[in-house]
C-alpha cells in the first residue's frame, strides 16, 4: 500500500488548467522547498502540484526524503514513483492532456523526475531535472518505457557542486544519449543550487515545449507568463 503524498496545490483555485507541472523537492527537505522556484517560472493557466517526499523521521515529520540516498534503495525509489505516477494519474483525470504534464525536481528530486518519466506509460510533456543523476543506469533499458523515448529534457548541474559533483550531471546526459534521448544538458559556475542563469534558460525550454515558443530572452513579457 502507498504512502500518502502531503500535497500542495499552486495557485490553490484555477479556473483554467491546460497544463500540470509536478515539482520534487530534495532531500532533507518538504513541499515548501519548491515554492521560490515556482513563483519564479509563473506560467499561466499551469496547474503546480508539490508533494513532500513519503519518507522521514518521527522526530522531524518536516524533513523528508525520497529514498536513501546512501545505497540508492531500490524499493524506496521504486514506492516513490509509483507515488509521483499517481500523482500524474490523477492530473490526466482531471482532464489535463499526458502531453501537458512536465515534471520538474532538484537533487533528489531531479533523480526521481527523471526515473518517473522515463518509465511512465504515456507520453509526457517533458522533464527537468537540476542538480540530480540517474540512480540505477543499468536499469534503465530493461525498464524505461518507449511512450517516453523521445520526451525533452533539461539536465543542469552547478560545476562547483561539492554536495553532487558535476561528473553526476555529465554521467546522466552520456547515459541518457546513449539510449537515444533528447537531452539539453548546460553546466552553470554554481555550487548545489539553481542560479539565475538557470532559471532563465529553463524558462526557455519550457516556453518552448510547452507553447512551441522560441524566445531569445525568456524574462519578456508576453501572454504566457504571469509577472511576481
């Protein structure tokens, strides 16, 4: 039986939804962690769903964690995305399209977007995955599924990382090449966070797929995006 997802809902109302995004946060972190990036993105008529990890301590319910990130735990990671693919489950039966469906994530949650997405049954609208890898690369022919073979994503990674050194990034982009993959993948002179210049170019890439876009300087303003 799945744990239960605490989740958050942004904006709570919507009267019009066209397009769900599911942001994971990291480890030792919850829901909340997620917001500051949200309000930077600020897509109209974009549903956010922030679920808090299922994982954590009795003494500290706040401090949660998709799965241990000392041994990569299989079962965890497995209950995890079976968690987050209900959670897209549940986006689909409110009418919004798999194709309109992105998910984004940070560190640990980067790993998680990218392991969800590339297993789930229907094509998806596309992935960014920051500061994270790929748990488990020898698993991924045998389990990743040929709906998402072709989905967009956007892998960054700080090249001052010492929390997840930059080789983490560099090795999931090779991995994902390999099997063929659209993969974006740009370095930034950060450490473990997401920087300004992140933030721009991962507006880019979502204006892009999500309303076939391009734009050379995604801080304009335009009729997609929500101004903070």
């Amino acid at each position: 039986m799945l744990r239960p997802l605490d989740v958050e809902l942004y904006p709570a109302s919507l009267d019009r939804a066209d397009y769900a995004m599911i942001g994971l946060h990291g480890r030792n972190a919850n829901k909340h962690a997620f917001f500051p990036f949200v309000r930077q993105m600020g897509f109209l008529h974009t549903r956010w769903i922030l679920p808090s990890a299922p994982f954590a301590v009795s003494a500290a319910p706040d401090v949660r964690w998709w799965f241990d990130r000392e041994t990569d735990n299989r079962d965890e990671i497995a209950e995890s995305r079976a968690a987050i693919m209900q959670l897209i489950d549940a986006q689909i039966g409110n009418g919004i399209a798999a194709e309109n469906i992105f998910i984004t994530g940070f560190s640990q949650g980067a790993v998680m977007a990218l392991d969800t997405a590339l297993r789930y049954p229907l094509r998806l609208g596309g992935v960014v995955a920051l500061s994270g890898y790929l748990a488990h690369p020898d698993l991924l022919a045998s389990e990743r599924h040929v709906a998402n073979a072709r989905v967009p994503v956007f892998l960054a990674h700080g090249t001052r990382d010492t929390t997840l050194t930059v080789d983490a990034g560099r090795d999931a982009a090779a991995v994902m090449r390999e099997h063929g993959y659209d993969v974006e993948y740009r370095e930034y002179a950060t450490g473990h966070r997401i920087s300004t210049a992140e933030l721009r170019d991962i507006r880019a890439f979502l204006h892009r797929h999500m309303y076939g876009v391009q734009i050379d300087d995604p801080r304009m303003r335009d009729a997609h995006i929500v101004q903070f």
